[in-house]
C-alpha cells in the first residue's frame, strides 16, 4: 500500500480514536476530576499524570497501530475487521461491539 492510497476502514480507525480530537471535543483523562478533587494542585501533579497516563497506554497503542498497519500493507482484511472490532469494544465497552 503506496502512501497515495486511501483506505475508508484506516481512516474510520482513526476517527473512532479516543484521542482522535473531532470538533472541539477531546477526551482529558479524568483530568478536570483530579482539579476539583485537589488531587491535580500544581503543574508538577499534571505532568506526573499525564506521563503516568503515556506510560500505561501509549505502549500498547504503538502496538496496535503497527500490528493494523501491517495488515493493512498486506490487504489482510480480516485481521484489519478483527482491529476494528477491538477498537469498538474498547471505546464502547464489551458489550456494544
């Protein structure tokens, strides 16, 4: 796959992102809730949280982009359906997929 061509499941992988900013809205992490709970006082506790949040996601993540990639490379359409599935669930729940 040529970096010219497009594909309709990559782009709806994107977009079905939790962190994929559509709009105005962009999830914050629960971080608004650290504020007001006085957890989160200082921009010191921000950073922690927010590095503490890339250490536990971030990795698991690259995985999953570079395992999609792959079959997306190699047209593997059925493991790019089983991707998507994943993404579903985990957005919306185990239920809702």
């Amino acid at each position: 796959m040529s970096a010219n061509d497009w594909n309709p499941l990559l782009l709806w992988l994107q977009i079905a992102g939790g962190s994929f900013p559509t709009g105005c809205f962009n999830h914050s992490y629960g971080l608004e809730t650290y504020i007001q709970e006085g957890r989160a006082r200082h921009a010191g506790d921000i950073e922690k949280l927010m590095i503490a949040f890339m250490e536990a996601s971030l990795g698991t993540d690259a995985v999953f982009v570079k395992e999609a990639h792959g079959a997306a490379e190699v047209g593997d359409t059925e493991r790019l359906s089983i991707f998507a599935r994943s993404v579903l669930r985990r957005e919306n729940g185990p239920g809702d997929a």
